[in-house]
C-alpha cells in the first residue's frame, strides 16, 4: 500500500473527524465574506450615499466577525489534535515494529526524531491548506456577491499561481528529500568524525577523512543550491497568484467602473486579494512547500520496509563502537602533539605507516609467558636500514622562529648537526623554546628563517614524516588491544616476539602483564599518565623511524624507570635521540646538551658547558642523592608507572655534580628526599636518588 492509499484510507476512516473541521472553519469562511462584503456596502450604500450610520452599522458587522472567526480558529485547533495524534500513534508503532522485528539500527531516531517532525509538520501542513480554502471560498463568493465580473479578474491570476506552485511542489519534495539525505549522512559522518579525532590524527588519517567530509559538505551544498533554485519558482507562483490580481484590479478599475461595478465593489475585491487571498496564498506556499515536502519526505522514510540489504548485519568481533581508523603509509606527525594537555585522550605524533588501530584486523599473539624467546628477531632491524651514515639525522640552520610578526623570537638563529646514532637532550628554562624545537622538528611549525632538516629533507615536507616520531608529555593510547597501540607505526602487525622483546628493553613488560597480554584491549582512562607513558614509549621503539623525539615523554616515570627507557632508545644501532629533558640525569646520559635560552644558546658536553654555560650552572645548581634508596624501590613522581629494575651494569651514582676546577669540598648526601628544581627551572617533584646510566648520575636538580 502506498502513501497516498494510506493516507485516503486514513481520511476516509475518520470523517466525523473532517466534519468537525469544516464546521468550525466555516466560521473563518463567513469572517472572510464580510471583510469585503462589509466594506463595499458601507461605502455604497452608507458614506457614498450619505447614510453614515448605515456605514456604520456595516463595519460594525465586519468587525463582529473577528471574534467570531478567533473562536472557529480556536476549535480547529482541537480537531486537527485530533487528526494528527492517530498519526503519530500509528507512525510510533511501525517504528517499534521495525525496530524490534527488523534490527533496524534506525528506529531510535526515527521514534524520537523523525515521529515528532511528521506529526508537527502534518499539523501545519493540514492548518494552512484549510486556512486557504476556507478563505479562498469566502473570498471567491464575496466577489461573486459584489460583481461577478470581478470573479473574471482575480481567478484567472489566482488560479494560475496556484496550478504554477502545485507543479513545483514534487520536485520540491525530491530535492528536499535530497537535502535532508546530504544533511543527514554530514551529520553521521561529524558524529563519528569528532568524537575520534585524536585516533584520526594518531593514526595520520587526516587527509582520508577531511577528504570524505569534504565530499559529504559538497554533496549537501549542492543539494541546498538545487532547493534554492527550485524555490525561486514559489516566490513566482506568490506573485502570480496574490500580486498579479491587485495590479489587474488597479489597471482595469475604469473598465470595471464603466460596466457598473461600484466603487465599494471595487473597494471591497482590493480587501479580499489583499487581506485574504494574498495572506491565505502566502501561508499555503511557504508552509506546504517547505513543511509539505518534508513531510512526505519523512513519511516515505517511516513507511516504506527496509529492503535486505539495508538491513543491519549481525556484529562480530570487537565492538563496533569503537572507531577505527587506517593510517596512510606516508603520513608523519600530526597537530594531535598540541593535545598534550588533555591527559585522557593526549596525542603522540610521528612517522605512520599503515597500521592497525581500534576495530583493525590485527594478528593477535598466542598466550603464553610474556618472556621474550631467546632467538627472537631484533626489534631494530629496520632502524639501520633507514638512517643513511653520511647524511646528519638533524640539522637546523640559523632557525629563527617567532609565535607572531610582532613577538620576540623564542629560537634566534639557532645552528645544529646532529650525527646518526647521537643522543642529544635539550634543556633550558621554561619558555625557552624546547617544545618549540620539537615542534618544529615534527614539522607541525615551520621556522620564520632558517631550515630544519631531518635526514637531509626538509621537516616540514612529506619526505621527512616517515623518519621521526614525536612522543609529547601526555602520551596518546586508544581503546584497541595493547599489540594494536604497540604497532600502530607499523605497516604490519608486529610478531609476539618481537613485542616481548620490546616490553623488555623500554621496561613495559610489568604493566604488559597486568593487562593480560598483547592480545588485551586496553582501556586508556584506566591507565595512569606514566602507563600511558610507557606504552607510547614502547610503540615509539617499534617504529622504523630513525629519529626520535622524546618531549618530557617520560615525565610521569620514576627515575629508574626513565632511565632505562632512555637506555633502550640510546642502544637502538644507528637511532637518534633527542629529549626535552626535567632531570639533570637525563643530562648526563646525553652525549651532547642543547641549552636553549633565546639568542644565548649553548652546546656541548655536561662538564663543558659547566665551564663555559652560566645558564646551564645555574640549570643544575647544587643537587644530592639519597644512597640510602634501595634498588628497585619506586621513585616518587605525580603519577607513578611501573618501575624498572636497574641495569645491571650501571654504576653506583655519585652524591654530587660540580666543576672539576670547585675546591669545595662536596656535601654529604642527606637520607630523605631534596626538595628539587627540574631542567627547566620550575619548582619540580622532590626525589632522594637518581638512575645509575653514566658516573655521576644523579636525581633533579634542585
């Protein structure tokens, strides 16, 4: 059964119901016959002739009829309540019916969204048309009743305007349902775009997804540009069918007073077409063509069944809810880093081969001992194969960069060549340009002057993406399995092996086994900021890129803890570190340290730029250790990870950090934790003893 049959069948069911209607707007028909009728015999048969009172007494009569016409107004109300509500009834079942016997995924919005604009839209819809006949009747026997010469006037206009709109009125409603289909899949796409843009940018699939919303965006601006046009053809049939009429009374009152229409006729058919037919004209154009359309629209969408293969597959595998996401193989970092603040969902950014990410098919590892095999493949094959020997990993060249035309530089032409291989940590106060520096080495800034060069291509071309990785302070992890986020800079799922053997070397391997294993989904606002920390960390090591860049990426760990994560990336053969350092340790681990301070800038070694560096002397200040500390025991930090044993081979560390060229004799380390100053000169978290990587190690600086 079609739409219309239903409809007629509907109509035919409910006639006491159509009776009712007509009766009560039968009184706005008579307050419509005498705003015309009233005036012309007030003024033949009164004012002209001489007769006030009798004038009189006939606006008195139109004006009796307002009330009159209110009250029928009023109770149409009523019935049409009762003609649309048994819709919406009916629409509220078939949509439960649906959803319940189809798994229609659509029934929640079509029964909280979609019944309601039906039955709002039908109400208006059957108001306006009403409105109009009735109105239309009143006025067309009210110039009937003056001169029915003035019938040949104004009908063939108003007739006209009329047929003029109802041919425009399906390929209104097609291009409507055009415009809502646009609008509709837009807002789906938004809906899932939005929430799940940090996994779009994490996963480098930003230029995939801004290219289908923008197609999504073109196809609904189209589709609103094609309903604007048809629009154009109402304001005609407006104006042919209200306006028009007027013009022809104006143009033809001498033949019409020649033929014995009366002034008061004439003066009354101008009341009709402009109170009654013109107003009755406009509401029916502008509401059935816009409510009209849509409710048919709606309509066809909540009656018509669900064809097989619309209808909504059984779901299998993980849940659907979560987003899922393929990261192109060129793609590098992302703006995702300068999320780092929001430490639920933050962003890491770097080289994104394709990748498994949330709702990926991705290998799972067998359960088993979370012990890497002894003959497991190294995890850095890929590293020395990447990073050409003669060619510097980075090299800036007179890097001058400024957050505003106006602003003082926060990099003034800074210089660096940093070999392969180097291990290079970045220091110096706070807004002194060291997450700057990241950024622009990650190509998310690009230098007011100068270069930035990241295996000998520019940072902020396409060609440098696929050899670094930025991991910020707040750690990006999403809801896919702990193998997922390990590899998801990995073109292919990443073996078991070779995962253990990853978790072993950064230190993950106790918080691997308190997930459950590779193969475990990982719930990231279950995970503390140092987990989190590690996690990135871990998935950073896997990556092929040869240049990584650690922004306080290891923050939220316990010294040992970053020791040992600093460790692993440093013996990674033929990568390159480089770290945004807050502990004086990280420092001495470093083979160089850049000192940044606007145009005072400083490189070298720790006991160099100690001789030559009254920033970095000032940096380090005087700091102890607590030997005290057994090994092992977990540091204290503002949200502790999972802490590393210490490497076997480090040496035990020393109480104190000064010049070789100091007589003073240094101070006895104190047991109890040192109130602490980290790198960048900001009051820091207090610790009583430092990672043992380098002679000399030692906790922050105080």
């Amino acid at each position: 059964m079609n739409l219309r049959t239903g409809a007629l069948r509907f109509l035919r069911a409910r006639w006491p119901v159509l009776v009712r209607l007509g009766v009560w707007s039968l009184l706005e028909s008579g307050q419509t016959f005498l705003v015309g009728y009233a005036l012309a015999r007030a003024l033949d048969a009164g004012f002209l002739a001489g007769h006030a009172r009798t004038g009189l007494l006939w606006l008195g009569a139109a004006g009796l009829a307002v009330p009159a016409g209110a009250y029928g107004t009023g109770r149409v109300y009523g019935v049409v309540a009762a003609l649309v509500e048994p819709v919406r009834d009916r629409l509220v079942g078939r949509v439960v019916a649906r959803g319940v016997r189809e798994a229609d995924a659509r029934s929640l919005s079509g029964l909280t969204q979609q019944v309601e604009i039906a039955r709002d839209t039908l109400a208006g819809v059957v108001m306006v048309s009403r409105a109009f006949v009735f109105t239309a009747v009143g006025a067309l026997i009210g110039l009937f009743s003056l001169a029915p010469l003035l019938l040949a006037v104004v009908v063939p206009p108003l007739a006209a305007g009329v047929a003029l709109f109802a041919v425009t009125l399906r390929p209104l409603a097609r291009r409507q349902e055009a415009f809502l289909t646009a609008d509709e899949a837009l807002a789906g796409q938004l809906g899932t775009v939005c929430p799940a843009l940090r996994d779009v940018t994490a996963g480098g699939a930003e230029e995939l997804v801004a290219a289908d919303t923008g197609a999504r965006v073109d196809a609904e601006l189209r589709a609103s540009r094609s309903l604007a046009r048809w629009s154009v053809a109402r304001v005609a049939a407006l104006a042919v069918g209200g306006e028009l009429p007027v013009l022809l009374l104006l143009v033809t009152a001498p033949w019409l007073l020649r033929r014995g229409v009366t002034p008061g006729a004439l003066l009354g058919a101008l009341a009709y077409v402009t109170q009654s037919l013109l107003p009755a004209l406009q509401n029916l154009v502008h509401g059935l063509g816009t409510s009209g359309s849509r409710l048919t629209v709606v309509l066809r969408r909540l009656t018509t069944p669900l064809s097989p293969s619309s209808r909504p597959a059984p779901q299998d595998g993980p849940d659907p809810r979560t987003p899922a996401t393929t990261a192109p193989a060129d793609t590098g970092t992302s703006s995702a880093a300068a999320d780092a603040g929001n430490p639920s969902a933050p962003a890491d950014t770097g080289s994104r081969p394709a990748s498994a990410v949330p709702g990926s098919p991705s290998a799972p590892p067998a359960p088993g001992s979370l012990s890497a095999p002894a003959d497991a493949p190294p995890v850095t094959a890929d590293v020395t194969a990447r990073a050409p020997a003669p060619v510097a990993a980075l090299t800036l060249d007179s890097v001058t960069f400024a957050y505003g035309p106006a602003s003082e530089p926060v990099l003034d032409g800074v210089d660096l060549s940093l070999p392969a291989g180097g291990h290079l940590v970045v220091v110096g106060p706070s807004g002194a340009g060291k997450s700057t520096l990241t950024a622009l080495v990650a190509g998310l800034l690009e230098p007011g002057r100068g270069v930035v060069r990241v295996c000998g291509r520019r940072a902020a071309g396409p060609d440098a993406r696929a050899s670094r990785v930025l991991i910020p302070q707040e750690a990006y992890v999403h809801g896919g399995t702990l193998a997922e986020n390990l590899g998801l800079f990995r073109p292919h799922p990443v073996p078991e092996a070779e995962l253990l053997k990853a978790a072993e070397a950064v230190g993950l391997t106790d918080l691997m086994r308190k997930l459950g294993g590779p193969a475990e989904r990982v719930d990231p606002a279950a995970l503390s900021a140092g987990e989190r920390q590690l996690i990135a960390l871990t998935r950073a090591y896997l990556s092929p890129a040869p240049l990584t860049l650690l922004d306080e990426a290891t923050c939220h760990l316990d010294p040992e803890a970053e020791a040992r994560a600093e460790g692993a990336f440093a013996a990674r053969p033929g990568g390159t570190l480089v770290i945004v350092a807050h502990r004086i340790s990280s420092a001495r681990r470093a083979d160089r340290i850049l000192v940044l301070d606007g145009p005072r800038t400083a490189c070298g070694s720790h006991d160099e730029l100690l001789r030559t560096s009254a920033l970095y002397r000032d940096l380090v200040g005087g700091w102890t250790t607590d030997d005290t500390t057994p090994a092992g025991t977990p540091g204290p930090s503002n949200d502790p990870a999972p802490s590393a044993p210490r490497p076997a081979d480090a040496p035990t560390p020393a109480a104190t950090a000064r010049p070789a060229d100091d007589p003073t004799p240094p101070p006895a380390a104190t047991p109890g934790p040192a109130h602490s100053r980290d790198l960048a000169g900001t009051p820091g978290r207090a610790d009583t003893r430092g990672p043992a990587a380098a002679p000399g190690a030692a906790g922050p600086v105080r």
